[in-house]
C-alpha cells in the first residue's frame, strides 16, 4: 500500500492535481478529461523512466529485438487497465473525486457498476471525438452513451480515500469479470494501434 500511495500520489501526481489549469476553466469536463490522462501518465511516468532507462542500458544488437519490445508492452498495458478502470471504486477516478464528480447508471441513478465505468472508458484512446461529445453534451459524453452512464456533480472530497476503497476491496465475480474484459480489449487495442505487437505475430 505504501509503495501504491507513492505511485498514485507522489510529488509529481499533486503538483497535477493541485494545478490551477486557468486554460481549462472554459469547460470543466474537458478539463476532467484532460486531468484523467495527464494524472495516469504522471502515476505511471517513474515505471515508465525505469522501463525506458533498462531497455536503453540494455539494448543488444544481438539480442532479438522483439522480445525487448515485449518487455516495454508491460507498463504500457498496466497504463491502459488504469486508464480504462479509472472510476472502478465507487464509480469516482482520483481526478473525479477533486472535482466532484461521480459516474451513476443513467437508468437507476445508483452507483455504475464495475462493467459500466469500465465499458464508458473504452473510448478515451479517442479522445478527440470525445471532446466534441463533451461541447455538445456536458454531461453524457459519447463512452456514456454507449455504456448507459451519466456524471453527476457530488460533494468534493479527499482523493487519497481511494487508497482505502482499493485495501478493502474484495474480488468478486464483476470484478474478475471486468480485468478479464479489461486485458482483452487490449489486447484488441495494441493489436490494431501498435505495430510492435504485429511484429511479435510474425
């Protein structure tokens, strides 16, 4: 938990958090959505400096390249699982829970399910569509639309009440289900998007 706290709430990541971001006041939830992405790479930027910095000392000329490739998909996946996963604990992301936002079934207005928070972000490697979704409709985006989402404004509160949703969180059978689909869609995704995956089938 110590080592997850660090990740997710380092210098790096507050300085992002704490941000005044002047130049997105015009429309808060690009300013979410701009926040949601900027926040991962920043978790994320430490394993991927390490990833990078190995592959570089590393690197071979006699060793086959396309395992060194394979080596740097890992991080890049676990990327994409946060991205995609982002509002899994009580349908709130870090980012969401500074602005005060929560995402709800659009038909019951309870709390969206793992599958739904899940099946609503598949559409962020398209963030640019989004971002017109979000001119047209503030509060359903299109991976809204497509997942029977809505976002609500809730209350602020702390985001690092997040590191004690995930200790005590149990693995139920939505949530295997949703890491199961989770690490098939990206494959999908790096399969289509990523050359270097297409290499690794030839």
């Amino acid at each position: 938990m110590i080592v997850l706290k660090f990740l997710m709430f380092n210098s790096l990541v507050k300085l992002y958090l704490n941000s005044d971001f002047w130049f997105l006041k015009l429309n808060i939830r690009i300013k979410s959505l701009t926040l949601e992405m900027w926040y991962t790479l920043s978790v994320f930027f430490p394993i991927l400096g390490i990833i990078i910095l190995l592959t570089i000392v590393f690197s071979d000329p006699l060793v086959d390249s396309k395992w060194v490739n394979l080596l740097t998909l890992f991080p890049f996946s676990f990327l994409m699982i946060a991205l995609f996963n982002k509002d899994f604990f009580g349908g709130q992301s870090v980012v969401h829970r500074k602005l005060g936002y929560k995402v709800l079934d659009a038909k019951t207005n309870n709390t969206a399910s793992k599958i739904q928070c899940l099946i609503r972000n598949l559409t962020g490697p398209i963030w640019p569509i989004e971002v017109i979704f979000i001119l047209i409709s503030p509060k359903r985006r299109l991976g809204d639309l497509i997942a029977r989402t809505i976002l609500i404004d809730v209350p602020i509160s702390d985001p690092q009440l997040i590191l004690t949703e995930i200790k005590e969180s149990k693995f139920d059978r939505q949530t295997i289900l949703t890491l199961i689909f989770s690490l098939i869609f990206i494959a999908i995704y790096m399969f289509i998007f990523d050359p270097t995956v297409r290499l690794l089938w030839e």
